[in-house]
C-alpha cells in the first residue's frame, strides 16, 4: 500500500510537471499589431494555452507600428507584425522589416494569392470591397460594377472615406492593374464627380449616411456591415438593416478583396515561435475563430465563413495577387492627389 502511495504521489509529481511547463515556459513571442478586435485576443490567450509560449501584445496604428519597428532597429523586442491591408504589409516589406518564412503549415493552409510570393508576409482573413445600397431607392439591379459607378445615373449619389485611406488605395491600385494607369485616373475624377459630399468618415460613418439619406451607395469593406448589425447600439444596427450588399464585378474578374496579415519581423528575437504564431493563426480552429466573431472572410479553404456572410451568397473575388495592391500603392495616391480627391 505504501509503494501504491509513493506511486501515486510520483505519478501527480509528474503531472504536475509537465502542465506547469506547459503554462509556464519561459518561452515568449512579442506581437506589434494594427487590429485591435476581441477575436484576436481570444486566439492569443487559447495559443499560449495550446503551447505555453506567453504573447505580448503591442497595440498601435500600422504607421506607429512601422516608425517603431524602424527606430527600434536591430534592437527590436518584435517578432511579429500584424496589419491590414496589402498596402501596409507591403510599406513594411519594402522597409525591410519582414525577413522570409519558409513554412509547409502556411503553405498548405493560405493560398498563394492570399501571401507574398517571397514568405515575407501571410494573409489571416480576407475582406471584400463591396457596395452598400439603400434597399428603398436602389435598385440591385441598376448595380455592375466599380467601373459602372461614373456613370451619370449616379451623380451625387455616392459616398465613401477619403484618398488617405489605405482600402480606397487598395482599391484604386485594383483597377490600375486591371485597366492601366490612364483609365484609373479617368475613374476617380469620375466616382468624384458623382459623390454625394466630401469623401470623409469611416465606413461604418458611410453606411450611416446612407441611412441618413445622404447617398445612396456607399463604397464600404464587407466585415463592417457584420459589426454594425450585431452592435449593442440599436441606431447603428437600423442603419445597418437599411442597406444591401452587393459584390461588383461579378461578369468579369470579380470584387476587390484586401487582407489583413502577418509577417515575422527582420529582428525577431523568437522567430521559430513567431512562425508558429502565424502557423497556428492559419490553422481551421483559429480560422473559425475569426470568421464567426469578426464577420472576415477565412483565407484557409478549409473554413466555412460565418452563417451572415453565407447568406449574402457566394462571389466571384478578383484572383491577382494581393501583392500588386502594395506594388501600385504610390501610383494610386498620385492619382488621387492628381484628380483632386481628398
């Protein structure tokens, strides 16, 4: 009985061993990040749980992050950036901040469109670009395209944020792949002919114009629709309910989509836990995650997005590669400065 005891005793001895190693490593992986929703903390706390390796959070505008990570230098504490928008990624990128992650896990998990060519930076969850209508005075039929929307028939109908923001950048870069340079600065004087005020706010603050009256169409990232309708608020939730959603594109390559993404960063102090930071971010448990609670679309094939984005149907989503948002980032804010958007 008493080496029966002992046995037990050794057996919890271990035990408890080897789940205090696992809460409590040591080991650590510090994460600089732009998005500041709940989902994203949820998967940190349920990763530190899973491996034991504790995440840090610095939480900062995408501007801030990379002026930090540049004065910071080789003495950076980061291991992690996390953005939105292709754009950014690619700012980072091309100041030298992300280093190449050669990953089979990453690999397998996001398709190529949705990464860098070069491992420099990983899409997490995708967003469409799409046209928020009023559900009275628009008719979804009357709707085709980015490109549709000069048309006279939309004058001072339409409304949306201004050129300093990053997913207007996007998608402004978006059309001078598919069309040229030329025919994205005839584009933009004319959607600025046909707005409904001085591109300003938010998108949420769009949607609300057009419930509102404002406008009638709204140039708005799909995620936002989401929010709003499961807001505590119950104006913006009927702001929210007085719109449509409609993909454009669908005849031909299809909606402007954006990422926002990880990359490891060129000094990262623990780089092979920042690899298997993004790694486990990419994987289906954490991808549900992030489809379900913050209304994105899951990069990883394998993730079903939420029962609301499913409702609004299937789309046809534009197959360049997101890099060439980032790439074509400066010609579009020339353009907008050029044509006189705000």
């Amino acid at each position: 009985m008493d080496n029966f005891k002992s046995l037990l005793l050794f057996a919890s001895i271990f035990l408890i061993g080897i789940f205090s190693c696992k809460e409590n490593t040591g080991e650590e992986v510090n994460v600089y990040t732009h998005r500041h929703y709940d989902a994203d903390q949820q998967l940190f706390d349920a990763f530190a749980e899973e491996t034991g390796i504790k995440v840090n959070v610095v939480s900062a505008s995408a501007d801030e992050l990379i002026q930090k990570l540049e004065l910071e230098g080789e003495g950076s504490p980061a291991d992690v950036l996390i953005t939105v928008d292709a754009g950014r990624l690619h700012r980072a990128k091309e100041k030298n901040l992300f280093q190449a992650v050669d990953s089979e896990v990453l690999n397998a998990n996001i398709p190529s469109k949705f990464r860098n060519p070069e491992g420099m930076w990983f899409g997490l969850t995708y967003r469409a670009r799409i046209l928020a209508y009023h559900k009275e005075r628009v008719n979804p039929d009357d709707l085709d395209s980015y490109e549709s929307l000069t048309e006279e028939q939309w004058k001072g109908r339409i409304l949306t944020r201004s050129s300093e923001n990053i997913y207007n950048q996007s998608l402004l870069a978006s059309l001078i792949v598919a069309h040229g340079a030329d025919a994205a600065e005839e584009w933009a004087a004319g959607l600025l002919n046909n707005m409904a005020r001085d591109p300003k706010g938010s998108d949420r603050d769009q949607v609300k114009a057009v419930a509102s009256g404002e406008g009638d169409v709204a140039i708005v990232n799909s995620y936002y629709i989401g929010i709003m309708l499961n807001d505590a608020n119950e104006e913006t939730v009927k702001a929210a309910k007085q719109v449509g959603i409609f993909f454009p594109n669908q005849n031909d390559r299809g909606t402007h989509i954006n990422v926002s993404g990880a990359g490891v960063t060129r000094h990262a102090p623990n780089k092979e836990n920042a690899i298997r930071l993004i790694e486990f971010l990419s994987g289906e448990k954490a991808q549900e995650v992030l489809a379900n609670v913050n209304y994105e679309y899951p990069v990883n094939p394998n993730v079903a997005p939420s029962e609301l984005l499913q409702s609004w149907g299937d789309f046809k989503a534009d197959e360049i590669n997101l890099s060439l948002l980032g790439e074509n980032n400066s010609e579009a804010v020339i353009i907008f400065d050029k044509v006189g958007w705000n």
